[in-house]
C-alpha cells in the first residue's frame, strides 16, 4: 500500500511521526462506458452551455452564485480560507467511543508509526485499550481541516474521519406516523431480536452482487449461458402483528433445529 499523508499525532507534549493509509477499498466491478454501436469508449467534455463549444481546463475558474450572479474564486482566494497546512493531529480531547453516533463516521485510514515513533504509538494505542476511549481531534488533508477520532483496532491505531455537526441533516422533514404498541407485541419482538442475536462476525457477509455479476460476464465471455439465482419473496399471509411475530419466531427454531 501506498500512504497518503504523512504527519505526526500531538498526544500532550509527545509526537508520534505516522504514515496513514486508506483502509477500505470498494467491491465494486470497474465496468467502462461503451457506445453500443461499435464499443466505443466515452468520453466526457466540459462544454461551455451557451455557446456549446469545448472549453480547455485554462478557461475554467469556479464560481459560487449569490443572488443572480456569481462571485468567481481563484486559487489565491482559496488558499486564504484554507486552514493552516500543517502535518499533525492535534489530539484535542478524549470520548467515549460509544458517544459518536454511526451517522458521522466518514472514511477510515490506518495509522502506521515511523521507525522513531514505535514506543510512543505503543503507548498511546495500549492507553486508549486500558481506558476504553477514543481520540478526537483534528488534521488538514486536502486543504480542508478534518475531524477525526482515533481509536485502537487489534493492534493497530484506526484514523475515522468524522463529520461535522452541519454536516447531519435535520430529521424535522422525516415522517414517522404514532402507532400503539402492545407490551406482548415488545415482548415478542424482544424474543425474536434475542434469538437472532450473535456474535458480530462480519466475515459471514460477502458481496455476493459482485460475485454473481463477475461469474455471469466470465460465462458470456465463453459464450455460454448462466442462469441467475431465483429470488425468494415470502409473503405474509395476516397483517396481525402478533400472528407475523409468532411465525418469524417458529421460522427462526426451525432454522436453529
């Protein structure tokens, strides 16, 4: 792997010089677009829509719209509302992981330390375990200033990139309708979640959309046929909570046994 950004972590007064790397990587088939007539590569132009004409990369400025016209940035303008570009995380207070709502966790990178800043890693990364928090802070990528929370993984330090609090919509648009719940109704739907609880093992999970879709082009590049999996729709036959509850339950012993 290739790191793409190196810096250091501020813990306190101690500096830790660090490599990050992305840690994910999409499933997704790197399919082109084609012109069906003849398979073709497309390709895309910046088109000036007036004129219609092709516009070179040099005669393109970036502009944001207030009012009716537009206010027209350059690089100097852009360099002035950039953060300071510095090359550390400055570690600004301690949370508890659980704290972070899921909704504004971003993009994950591993931290790696340099030669010279193994021990101090160590110990920040063996810290967190014992005290069971995590790290926010914050760190300049891209000339944009990030949030992060830094958090022990087996036996590696984990950079989250976080949203800002502006970043979240507002819920008020979403409509959830009131509806009465019974205590059996929660009792029974309790059972169900405690039968079908286990432990977290994402391992169990594939992309199986891609496996499929990679199988089917390997079977047409032969010039054969592949027939796709069936899909299975069950239907319930009662709209009576209580009924469809009961049945997810007996299906669920039924599967275990």
């Amino acid at each position: 792997m290739r790191s793409l950004w190196t810096g250091s972590i501020s813990f306190g007064l101690v500096n830790i010089p660090i490599k990050l790397y992305s840690a994910t990587q999409t499933s997704n088939l790197d399919l082109d677009m084609l012109d069906k007539r003849d398979l073709s590569n497309i390709h895309f132009k910046r088109v000036n829509e007036k004129t219609g004409k092709e516009v070179p990369w040099e005669n393109i400025v970036k502009g944001y719209k207030v009012d009716s016209d537009y206010v027209v940035l350059t690089d100097e303008d852009f360099k002035k509302a950039s953060p300071e570009q510095t090359k550390t995380i400055d570690i600004a207070e301690f949370v508890e992981t659980e704290d972070v709502p899921p909704i504004h966790f971003e993009t994950s990178y591993y931290i790696e330390p340099e030669k010279n800043g193994s021990k101090a890693y160590v110990l920040l990364r063996d810290s967190l375990i014992k005290a069971k928090k995590a790290a926010l802070g914050t760190f300049v990528l891209r000339s944009k200033e990030n949030l992060c929370l830094i958090a022990p993984s087996d036996k590696i330090l984990v950079l989250h990139k976080i949203r800002y609090a502006q970043e979240i919509r507002s819920t008020e648009d979403i409509k959830v309708p009131e509806a009465k719940i019974s205590n059996a109704e929660i009792q029974m739907a309790t059972k169900l979640i405690d039968q079908l609880t286990d432990k977290f093992d994402i391992s169990k999970y594939k992309d199986t959309y891609t496996d499929t879709l990679l199988k089917f082009i390997q079977s047409k590049a032969k010039g054969k046929k592949y027939t796709a999996p069936k899909l299975h729709i069950a239907h319930s036959s009662t709209k009576d909570l209580m009924q469809e509850l009961k049945a997810s339950l007996s299906h669920v012993k039924k599967k275990a046994s």
